[in-house]
C-alpha cells in the first residue's frame, strides 16, 4: 500500500496552524480592531462576512469600522488605533491603491495594509502601493481570512 503526502501534509498543517496548545475552548491570542475601505456597502458586506469574527482559532475581530470616502478613512487612521486597514482597490474617485500609498507616506507608524484588487495581474500594483497584502477579486473567503490571519499574526499589537 502506497503512503500519500496528502495525509502528511494535512497533519503538519494542522499542527502549524493550531496556536492554541489543541483546546477548542482557548481564548483568542490575537485580538484585532479592522478598518474597511470602499464605496460600495455591497464589497464591505462581503468583506465583513468572509471574514467574520474569527478568521482563525487564534484570531478575532474585535472591531470592524466602516469608510466609504478616502477623506474619512485618512481622518479614522490620523485619530483612532487600528491593527489593520482593507482597502478596496476598485473604489471610485479615490481607490485603495493610491489611498494605501498616501497613507504609508504620511502616516507615522502606519497599520498594515491589505488590498483588494480588480484581479491577479494587480499583483504589481498592489506592490506599488506598499500595501502588505493584495488578494484580488473576485474575493475568494480563504485568502482574505487568510491574509486577516497573518497580519494579526506578524506582530501586529493587539487592539486597545
């Protein structure tokens, strides 16, 4: 009988991306306060709900603040603590790319940066943008709470 790496594979990612010691009933060690970017109520809807309230056993959305306009978004980032921004790449008049450049120039200290892109082949511009993460559309639920997961991981400070 042949042994296939499937079995292998899926038991070290189990064991990789269980932080929690293996008790389901462990608390959240990442704790994280999202703002979310775009002019359509429809994108942030389905931003919210693939994502939801735990992206992964070992994360947890505290808190997800809205924006619809780049102006309220540079207000929110100047006066509130954030752990991570999503911006909508496909926004019109101000989209999340240039706005996510705009704001790791002006910002000091500026959270990390996930981009939502129109496609894959945006992977260049997102990188323009100096965001930290693009996930194209159409959003596929596992790369975004993917993506939401590693940055809360990468040493992002827990929300206040």
């Amino acid at each position: 009988m042949r042994t296939g790496s499937i079995g292998s594979m899926t038991a070290s990612n189990e064991i990789a991306t269980d932080t929690t010691g293996g008790r389901a009933d462990a608390a959240p060690r990442h704790q994280v306060s999202v703002l979310l970017y775009s002019d359509d109520v429809t994108t942030r809807d389905t931003v919210r709900a693939a994502v939801g309230r735990r992206p992964a056993k070992d994360v947890e959305v505290v808190r997800w603040f809205e924006c619809a306009t780049a102006a309220a978004v540079i207000s929110a980032v100047e006066g509130d603590h954030f752990d991570m921004l999503v911006l909508d790449g496909e926004a019109a008049k101000v989209g999340g790319m240039g706005l996510a450049r705009q704001l790791k120039n002006e910002i000091f200290n500026c959270p990390p940066i996930i981009v939502l892109t129109g496609r894959p082949q945006d992977s260049w511009l997102a990188a323009w943008s100096m965001a930290d993460l693009a996930v194209p559309h159409p959003l596929d639920p596992i790369a975004l709470t993917s993506a939401v997961a590693l940055l809360a991981r990468s040493g992002v400070p827990t929300a206040s």
